[in-house]
C-alpha cells in the first residue's frame, strides 16, 4: 500500500488515507450507511450538533420574526430546517446523502430544540393572536363607528325631506288659497262693472228727466222733481265714483295678488326641485347604509373568523407546551440513559469506535391502570321508587308501604283510638 501511495503522489494524485485525513468526521460513515431514509439519524452523525443549531435558528428567527406570523397554528413548520439540513447533506458523501431522508432530519433537529426556544415560537404565535385580535377590534369599532355617522346622516336628510314636504304642503295651500281669493276678485270686478254700466244708464236717464223737466218749469210739481232728480243724480255719481274707486284698488289688489301667486309658483318650483334633490341624497344614504351594513356583517364574520383563530391558536399553543413537557421528560430520560450506558462501557484504544456513542433504548411504555367503576350516590338513590309518588298536604299523615317479597294476606295498618281524658269510658 505504501508503494502505490507513493506513485500516486508522485502523479500528484490524492489517496484514500489523505481524503479521510482531511475529513475526520467520516469515520462513522459505516454505521451511517445502515440507516434507511424513515430511520432517525443518531447522534453519532458528523455535522449535527445540538446547542450550536438550536441556537442559531433562533437567532434566526429572532432576526425574521415577522416569518411565524403566517405559519400555520396547530403545528410547527419543520420546513424552517431545509437550510440546515441542505447544508449538512451537501458536506456529506454522495452514497450518505443516499441514505439520508429529510423528514427524519427534520424531526431530529425538532426534538432536540431547547424548551426556550419552543416557548419563544409560541410567544409569537400569541403575538401574532394579540395582534390579529386588536386589528379585528379595531376595525369592528371603525365600522361601528362609521355605520352609526351613515345612520345619524340618513336621519338628518330624512327629517329634512320631511320639513321640504311640509314646506311644499303649505305653498300648496297657500297657492290654492290665492286663486280662490283672486276668482273672488274677479268675480267682484265684473259685478262692479255691472253696476257702473247700470249706474251710467241711470245717471242718462235723470239727465233727460231734467232736460224735460226745464222745459216744464212752470208747475211747482215739476221744481220738486228736479230737485229730487238732482239729488239721485248726484247720489248716482257718488255711487259710481265710489264703483270706479273701488274697481281701481280691486284691479292694484289683484295686481299684487298675480305678482305672489308668481311668486308662489316659483317657489313651488324650487321646493320640488329641491325635494327632488333630497329624494336622490336619502337614496344614496340608504345606498351608503346598505354598503356600511354588509360591511359590518362582515366585520362581525371576520371578528368571528379570529376568534375562531384565536381558539385555535390557544388549542394548539397548549398542546405546543404538551409536547414541550413530553419532549422535556423523554430527553430527560434519554441523557440518563447516555449517561448510565456511557458510565458503564469499558475504555477502548480503538480511535474509530471513540466517535461512535451508543444508541439510546427507547423506554419502555408504562401500562395505565384502569379507573375503578365506583358508584355515585345517584345511581344508588335510581333504585328507589318513592320519589315516583306524589307529595301529601301539609297536615295528612302520609301511609308508609311496607315491601314484602312474600305473598299472601297483610293485616291492614290500624289506626289508634283517640284517647280524651274528659270523655267518659263504659268499660273503665
């Protein structure tokens, strides 16, 4: 062997001894090769440790923690390992990385967490919980808030619709009012035209009379005639002026009276428009309502959503402490045995076997005992009949009946006879 170490040397090729020298951790690869891809790794592996891992995903973590946030809730993400393991088997062999299987690695490396770093992932996930639940809170008040602004909005446009309702009822009245009053008007106007044309024909009429009563002025009959017709003449003109008066403020009053009932009718037109506006506006709010509404439904769904979540979370980060507590207590009895198995191996000068450490034996599962079936004070009173009866008055003296097994003919139950020491006995 020492001859061709030399030639290949001197060929500048590399010989076997030299690669084993320059990898020592491979002096286990023998055992290593026996274990099959759904065998746990050993600790006889080269490249894994336990404290340095450990601490290094948790530093990494501690660096990303934002990562855990999203992961699931009831068990932990093995796949953070991937880069440690891809690190380990690359370093290996291609016949060790063969035989390795990455589910048992990341199993592995997951039991041999320290509990620290197990109780810092399920501080995130409370985190996370606490963060999600303030959020769902936040938005649910938010949403509250906002639906009761729309509320209080749509409240304050109905009440202003109902007041331009009330506006338009009265200009209504009031137009209707100002065109009976004008009709009256008009109907007054023509009666007054009337009585002027009549007046004017009477006032003709006493004009002739007089014209013919001069010409009879010699009769003292016809001196009295003109004067009474002089004075209906003159009472006529007064009449007619009083018509014609009256005819001018008739005409000023209806004057204005078209000027409101214009002005009326404008405002009438604004009232309509504006009641139509409003119309559009309580349309929109009830839109808005709507909108607010389905989006407090879905707040509510969310804010139902995360409690759900929340319970979950709680669920899994209790059976997150379970584990951690088995975990504690079969790596506790785990170094105990390495620790007897170690303590009681005889010393060996072999330098291959010193690398190699036992495998630890699984303990031994322990056999529960069965609870004993112990009989509760209810399930003895079943047995009982008596609480089937009804319960006497007050006052009635209840019959006790007495169970007997055999059959055949009981005495019925006597009553004592009162005894009265003021009632007189014929056999005493």
């Amino acid at each position: 062997m020492s001859v061709k170490t030399a030639l290949m040397k001197a060929f500048g090729f590399r010989s076997s001894d030299d690669d084993e020298d320059d990898m020592p951790g491979y002096v286990s690869a023998a055992p290593v090769q026996r274990h099959t891809a759904g065998e746990t790794p050993t600790d006889n592996q080269p490249g894994i440790s336990q404290q340095p891992d450990c601490e290094s995903s948790a530093g990494q973590i501690q660096n990303s923690p934002g990562e855990f946030k999203s992961m699931p809730l009831t068990e932990f993400p093995l796949a953070v390992f991937d880069g440690l393991i891809e690190v380990f088997n690359q370093a290996q062999p291609d016949f060790i990385q063969k035989c390795l299987g990455t589910e048992a690695q990341r199993q592995y490396l997951y039991e041999k967490m320290d509990a620290s770093f197990k109780e810092y992932i399920g501080q995130l996930k409370m985190e996370a919980a606490q963060f999600a639940e303030n959020k769902c809170s936040h938005m649910m008040k938010s949403y509250t808030d906002e639906f009761q602004q729309l509320r209080d909005k749509l409240a304050a446009t109905e009440r202003r619709l109902e007041d331009q309702k009330q506006q338009c009822m009265s200009a209504t009245r009031q137009k209707r009012a100002m065109s009976s009053r004008v009709s009256d008007l008009e109907q007054q106007l023509e009666s007054a035209r009337a009585e002027k044309e009549q007046y004017a024909l009477e006032t003709k009429s006493l004009l002739n009379k007089l014209k013919v009563a001069k010409v009879r002025e010699g009769s003292s009959d016809s001196d009295l005639d003109n004067l009474q017709y002089k004075a209906a003449a003159e009472e006529a003109n007064r009449r007619v002026s009083e018509l014609n008066a009256q005819a001018a403020a008739n005409q000023i009053e209806l004057e204005k009276l078209t000027v409101r009932l214009e002005a009326l009718n404008n405002k009438l037109a604004e009232s309509e428009e504006r009641a139509a506006g409003l119309r559009l506006e309580l349309e929109q709010s009830r839109k808005e309502c709507s909108a607010a509404r389905t989006g407090e439904r879905e707040a509510v769904q969310k804010a139902c959503n995360a409690e759900a979540e929340l319970a979950a979370l709680k669920r899994g980060n209790e059976v997150e402490k379970q584990d951690a507590a088995v975990q504690g207590c079969m790596f506790g009895d785990e170094s105990k045995n390495i620790v007897m198995t170690t303590g009681s191996k005889p010393a060996s000068g072999n330098d291959d076997c010193s690398n190699v450490k036992t495998v630890p034996q699984p303990s031994k599962p322990r056999r529960r005992k069965k609870p004993k079936h112990t009989i509760s004070a209810i399930d003895e009173t079943l047995d009982a009949t008596e609480w089937l009866l009804p319960t006497p008055p007050d006052g009635v003296q209840k019959s006790v009946i007495v169970s007997d097994a055999e059959f055949g003919y009981h005495e019925p139950q006597r009553e004592d006879p009162p005894r009265n020491d003021a009632q007189l006995s014929l056999f005493d």
